[in-house]
C-alpha cells in the first residue's frame, strides 16, 4: 500500500498579506428605519362650527387604526371654527368628550384638535444650514426646521406646521432623506401654516377648562386628506375641498406631500341662513329643508312640488307653500359662489400642474345632492366624494364626508403621514407665544 505524503501548505508571513489584502474600511451606520405607528391610545377633536366630534382610537397589530370610542354632539359657542363663548363651547366639548370616553372606558389627558380658527394662511421658506462637510445628523434637521420656524414667526400670528417638502445636499436637489450624506451645506423648502394667536389661545383656554391638554393642532383640510386620498392621488396630485358648517377649508397634495392649505370663510350653514332669511323660517326648519330637498342643480318637477314652510313668529300649523324649485334657487348661488372662491384661490396658488385633474370632495356641506357635478363644472376637473378609509370601528353614523377630519386627526396622532416620522422633533425653534400660553393655563387653570 502506497503512502501518499501531503505538503504541509506555506503560511505567509502577517505583514505580505497585509501588503497583499486592503484593509477593510468600516460599514457606515445604517440609517434609522422608520418607527412603526404609535399604540395609542388616542384623543382628537373635530370642533367645528355646527358640529363637535370625538373620537378614541388604538392601532391594532396590523397596523389599522381602530375606533374604540366615537360621540358627536351640536357645536355651542364656536363660529367659524373660532371660540366665541367659552362656557357654551366648555359644555359642549365636555360632554362630547365624556361620551366617547365613556363608550371606550378611556380617560383622556390630551387631545389632537383640528385648526379652522385664526384665518390660517400657508407659507414657503427656503432654508440653509451650514454643515461643514460632516454627514447629516438629526439634530442637522431639526436646526433648520427650527430656524424656518424662527423666520416664519411674524407679529400676532402663530406657527402651527413646519412641513419639510423636500432637502438639497450642496447641489444635488430632491434628497427625500438628508441623514447620513455628506454635505457642506443642507438646505430645504419648508411648508409653513400659521395662524391668528388670540384664536389659538382661545381654544387653549377651553381645553383647559375641560381639563384636557393640547397635545398637537393639525391643519383641518389636511387632515381630511389623510383620510380620504388614496395613496396614487397623493404621489400624482389632487386638491381636497372640505365643506364644513362655517368654513371651507383646501389642501393640495403632489409626490406625496402637503404643498398649500387654503381657508374660505363660507360653508353649508350659509346656505341655511340664506334659506332661513328668505323664507322667514326658524334655522333649524332651513337646516332641514336644505338637508330633505336642497339641490345644487334644478330639474322641471321642481316648479311643481310644494313644501311646507312654518313662518318665524307664527302657529306651527299656519304653514306657507313654496315651490321647491325656490329652494334650489337659494342654494345654487351660494355654492357657485364657493366654488369660484375655491377656483380663484387655487389659480392664485400657482399650483395648477402640482394640483393635478383630482378633486376630492368631503366634509358635511358636500352631502348636498348636485354638489359634486356643480364643482367638476366651475373647476374643470373630475370631482369624487371622498370618505373616510381604512379605518375600523367607526359607526356607520359617523363614516361619512362630515367626519373626514376626525378620521385624519386620528391617522395624524398614530404617527401616519408625517415626513420623517422617526425623528424626535424635540428642538422645533424659541420659546414661542404658544408654548408661553400652554404654559400659563397650566399653571393657573
């Protein structure tokens, strides 16, 4: 039997294979992956000028919003979104508040409310931020968030939203996500909503006589938006029109992001109180004839049906007849006059390509039969109802077009829809007015 000898294999010396293999230069830190959406639970308000809503919610496993607790109640002291008596509107959010916390046996300490007061008006900023050749670093971002909220503050107007819409790295444009590249300088086009101080202290004070605390205003048509827009029309570009009971409120969505908020001061109890005035009908028998047979657009049958109108001052059984057909008169005026309000404002946004052929209606006021025809009409663009979606739990009484901003205000506090949504936005600029006022309630209330 033959031997076979192996050769003892020749090891090289450590310092030829350190000549021969390059060192391995170390692995750049990965970046931050974005946080999944916050449990809960969750409070929001919806405080509008005809309406108040509440509604809890908690993020199941899967990642979907669920309604525990939801409660809706008639708006008392707040006119076009603004507080105007603050016993009638502590009342009403106290009760509204108490029944949704009594369907989800949760108590609420803080509550996401939606902004409708205070003429909200939207702003762009360009901002830079020296680097000095180093990587991007959180703290990078939150600087030049907080130095666009520096320059945004002018006199008796607060900073509500500091939207970031787009970063540049020295000369490259569009970095969706600035962290971890190398730059000497950072820039970024920032979205700015403000609005009147004495209005959001107003409501500041309410909530504090509810003993409930202001977690996060949110921008109303932007939360309809979160909640009605599919995925699509956001990235290719579409205008949300929400049609409340004192405002009107218009947010513009492209690639992904909020670029312009709008807020008209017109909505559907305008078209109530042209019905009530004349008529010479209480208010609440022109909220229901608007609501029974209110229509944008005519047809001929109207000439001939006649509706019951009780007269103000007068018996309930004295009732005059009028025509519908005058009823249909009263309303398309006010609507068209909302319409080209809408359309004027986006012509002067200068938005038409990024606002894409998309509208979106919501909000109560859009319920009315032919309003969706009348505005694809004045606007020249195709014209859907939108309601909330992807959202569980909500009662078949609350998920309709009316209660789009609650349903977004509740995908806004999950965490949902923020750009760079990991990112602890803790240094967001001064000690602004705001936080002064939070600050004094507190402590004195």
């Amino acid at each position: 039997m033959n031997d076979i000898t192996r050769k003892k294999p020749v090891q090289a010396e450590p310092d030829l294979l350190q000549s021969i293999t390059p060192p391995v230069p170390p692995m750049p830190p990965e970046p931050p992956r974005p946080r999944p959406l916050k449990a809960g639970p969750f409070g929001v308000l919806d405080v509008g000028s005809t309406k108040i809503c509440c509604l809890i919610g908690r993020v199941d496993s899967d990642g979907v919003m669920r309604v525990v607790g939801s409660s809706v109640q008639a708006a008392r002291g707040i006119r076009a979104g603004g507080i105007v008596d603050l016993d009638a509107a502590e009342a009403a959010i106290r009760r509204v508040v108490a029944e949704a916390e009594n369907q989800s046996e949760i108590h609420l300490r803080h509550v996401t409310v939606n902004l409708t007061c205070g003429q909200p008006e939207s702003r762009l900023y360009n901002v830079q931020w020296p680097v000095g050749g180093r990587a991007v670093t959180e703290q990078d971002i939150r600087r030049v968030l907080g130095e666009g909220r520096t320059r945004a503050t002018l006199g008796g107007r607060e900073t509500i939203h500091v939207l970031p819409l787009v970063f540049s790295v020295d000369e490259t444009p569009g970095v969706p996500d600035p962290r971890g590249l190398h730059a000497e300088q950072l820039s970024a086009k920032l979205h700015v909503i403000d609005a009147g101080a004495t209005a959001v202290q107003n409501m500041m004070t309410t909530l504090a006589r509810c003993q409930l605390d202001l977690h996060e205003l949110v921008s109303a048509p932007m939360a309809a938006g979160l909640a009605t827009l599919v995925e699509d029309e956001r990235q290719l570009g579409a205008t949300v029109i929400d049609m409340g009971g004192g405002t009107t409120g218009m947010a513009v969505f492209s690639e992904g992001q909020l670029l312009h908020t709008a807020y008209l001061p017109v909505g559907g109890g305008h078209v109530t109180n042209d019905i009530a005035r004349i008529l010479s009908t209480p208010v609440t028998h022109a909220e229901r004839l608007k609501t029974l047979y209110g229509n944008a657009e005519g047809c001929p049958d109207d000439e001939r049906e006649m509706l019951p109108v009780p007269l103000v001052g007068e018996e309930e059984h004295q009732l005059h007849r009028v025509p519908r057909s005058q009823i249909v008169n009263i309303i398309k005026p006010r609507l068209e006059e909302t319409f080209e309000l809408v359309r004027a404002r986006l012509d002067s946004a200068g938005l038409a390509r990024e606002a894409g052929n998309r509208v979106v209606l919501t909000g109560g006021a859009s319920q009315l039969s032919g309003a969706r025809e009348m505005a694809a009409r004045i606007l020249d663009r195709q014209v859907r109802a939108g309601k909330p979606v992807h959202l569980r739990g909500l009662p078949d009484t609350a998920s309709g077009p009316a209660f789009a901003t609650a349903a977004g205000l509740l995908t806004w506090a999950s965490g949902a829809g923020r750009r760079l949504a990991d990112i602890e936005m803790t240094e967001e600029g001064p000690d602004t007015l705001l936080r002064r006022v939070i600050k004094f309630i507190r402590d004195r209330v």
